[in-house]
C-alpha cells in the first residue's frame, strides 16, 4: 500500500471552505466516480472518499485543508497521477 498527503493553507474561513469541500465532493463523485461522505464538525469538517483500491478524507477547519489518500496494491503504480490529479483540483477550488 501507498499513502500520501497534500496540505494547503489558506484564509477562507471554515465557512467558506466547507462550500469548497462540498464543490470537491462533486467533482470526485462526478469525474473519479468516488462515494463521499461529508462530516460537520464545530471547528473542523471530514470528507471521507473511497473507491476500489483507494480511501481518503479530506480534513478543513479555519486555516487549512489537509487531504489524506491511501492506496491499494493495483493502484500504487498510478500514486503520482492520482496525487497530481487531486492537487490541481484543489488548486483549482482554492483559486
């Protein structure tokens, strides 16, 4: 197995970025064809994500997004497009 992580500060505020998270649930539900499950929380939010060979959650609060992803044995080979994939998306959003 493989595991990675991508962290991003920002200055959105919690409120903001939830809208955020929410627009990158779609996208992977959408495009990755990902189950989602969004979790509210007082001072942070979870998204878990999860499809054949790969689980993950993204975690926000106020000043920060930080997503975790953990890789199965056939999709180990594909780490760095999945990685890559995943940071443009969330570049995208936070733009």
């Amino acid at each position: 197995m493989s595991k990675f992580n991508i962290i991003r500060n920002h200055n959105l505020g919690l409120i903001r970025m939830r809208a955020i998270a929410f627009d990158w649930a779609e996208i992977a539900e959408a495009q990755q064809q990902m189950s989602c499950i969004y979790e509210e929380g007082e001072l942070e939010d979870v998204l878990f994500f999860t499809k054949q060979g790969v689980n993950g959650r993204l975690s926000i609060d106020q000043n920060s997004l930080e997503v975790e992803v953990e890789l199965g044995i056939l999709m180990t080979p594909f780490r760095k497009i999945i990685e890559a994939e995943i940071s443009k998306n969330l570049d995208k959003l936070l733009d």
